[in-house]
C-alpha cells in the first residue's frame, strides 16, 4: 500500500512540475510571484495542495522520496535565471543528523544561488535521532543561517508537530493529509511574505 501512495505521489508531482513549469522557462529574471518546491518526500506531501494555496503564482515542483540536501546547489545552478523568486526547501531529513557542517555548507550554498533578489523558505527538520544523534544540530544551522541572510525564512516545522503531534504518522516523520496541508498553508504564507 505504501508503495503504491509514493508511486502516485510521484506521477502526481511530476505532473505538477510539467504543469507548474510552461511560462517559467522564458530566461527572463524571475517572475515576482514564481515559486519552486523543491525537496524530498516532505516537499512531494506537500505539493497537492500548494496549486490551490497559490493559484496566483507560477508553480514549479520537484520532488522526490529519499533525496538529499546536497542535490540542491547543482539543480538550482541549472535552472540559472529561469529560477522562480521563492524557493521552498524540504530537505535535511534524509541526511545524517552528524554532518552539521556539511549541512550548513549546503545552506550557505543555497542561499547564495538563490541571490539578494530571490528568497529561500526552509522546513525545519523533524524525525527521530539516528543512531543517537538528533536533528537539532540541523535545525540550529537553520536558525543562525536565517539571522545571517534576509532572504532566507525558516518554517518552524519543528515547533508546529511538536504542538500537534496529531499530524505526525508513525514514523515520526511524514505527517497525515491534515499535517501536510497545514505545512502547505505555512509554506505559502511565508512565500508570500518575501
């Protein structure tokens, strides 16, 4: 059954991308109101709901099950100045929770493809520690790198399950269709303030 949601969740993220993309490939400067969702499985939860939360905006979505946060830096250099102003980030939760530095290398990098005249949106991270380590480590880069970069906001995705542990799965985490659609609606609204 599992396999069978992330198959359709895949096709319906592609279908997404292919929809969201026409219009965004013009090589001009990034549309004022154009948006990226980009990440791992978290970012593929999300997408559903994110073309009625931001009817207004052109939508591109790329997401996929297990990816890694240092996939970003090369797939945003490629879309070049066909990158949309916001880029919402789900990624860090398929790393090791040990590789700080890396993943504050990662951040850096991120934000600094994006530029001064773009904004980034990064999830917190929540998921159970691996092999005793937990994600705080990630989630504090996160905090010191919004104080360091305007253009970077930073969902408080952490926080928000911890307050409502009822829209996290099993797993500790994958949220259900009430957890990702609040995450949805808190993504938006911080795209919307950049």
């Amino acid at each position: 059954m599992a396999r069978v949601l992330v198959a359709a969740g895949l096709v319906c993220a592609s279908a997404l991308l292919a929809a969201g993309s026409s219009g965004a490939g013009s090589g001009k400067a990034a549309h004022v109101h154009s948006l990226l969702n980009y990440g791992d499985s978290l970012a593929l939860g999300t997408a559903p709901y994110l073309p009625t939360l931001m009817s207004d905006w052109q939508l591109r979505q790329a997401a996929r099950v297990g990816r890694r946060s240092t996939e970003a830096p090369s797939f945003l250099r490629r879309l070049g100045s066909d990158l949309p102003r916001v880029v919402l980030v789900s990624l860090g939760t398929n790393d090791f929770p040990g590789a700080t530095q890396k993943f504050a290398s990662t951040v850096q990098e991120v934000v600094e493809i994006a530029g001064p005249s773009r904004c980034v949106v990064w999830a917190s991270i929540v998921r159970p520690p691996q092999q005793g380590l937990s994600y705080d480590g990630f989630n504090l880069v996160l905090a010191q790198a919004r104080r360091q970069w305007s253009t970077l906001r930073v969902l408080p995705w952490a926080k928000m399950a911890r307050q409502h542990p009822e829209w996290m799965r099993r797993d500790g985490v994958h949220p259900s269709s009430d957890g990702y659609r609040a995450r949805a609606e808190a993504l938006a609204q911080l795209a919307r303030t950049c």
